[in-house]
C-alpha cells in the first residue's frame, strides 16, 4: 500500500471519528448547538411543523462540512510527514 492511500485512510478514520463524536453530542438531548438550527427554524417558519427534522438534517449538514474540512486538514498535515 502506498504512502498516498495510507494517509488517506488515517485522514478519513481521523474525521469520521471525530464527525461521528460531533453527531453523537449534538443529536443527544440536551444540546446548546441545536439552539441555533432552533432560531434558523423559527426565522424561517415561526411555530411551524416538522422542527425536528430540520435540526436533525441541519446537524448533519453541519456534520459533513466537518468531515470534509477536517479530512483535508488531516490529509495535508499527514503528507507533510
């Protein structure tokens, strides 16, 4: 296996880790970061319908943004090496 796809995995498990632990925290009542896709909701459609699934789907757009940023930061830092 080369040195390239090495890095790669780490970089991967690193962020799918890490993203993972976010998830975990954030999707656990009670979570002080649901209280901004709360007040996003509510700008949006005050007293509306389905709040929960928008936090939900908001919690893991933010989760794969993690992903991505942390993967290319892990991936840099480990073909540095």
């Amino acid at each position: 296996m080369s040195y390239s796809i090495k890095s790669k995995a780490w970089a991967s498990i690193i962020a799918i880790l890490i993203s993972g632990l976010f998830l975990w925290l954030v999707l656990n009542p009670p979570s002080v970061f649901n209280l901004l896709p709360f007040a996003i909701h509510e700008a949006i459609n005050p007293g509306g319908s389905s709040e929960q699934t928008f936090i939900i789907v908001f919690d893991l757009a933010v989760a794969l943004l993690l992903f991505i940023f942390l993967y290319q930061i892990m991936h840099k830092q480990l073909i540095k090496r």
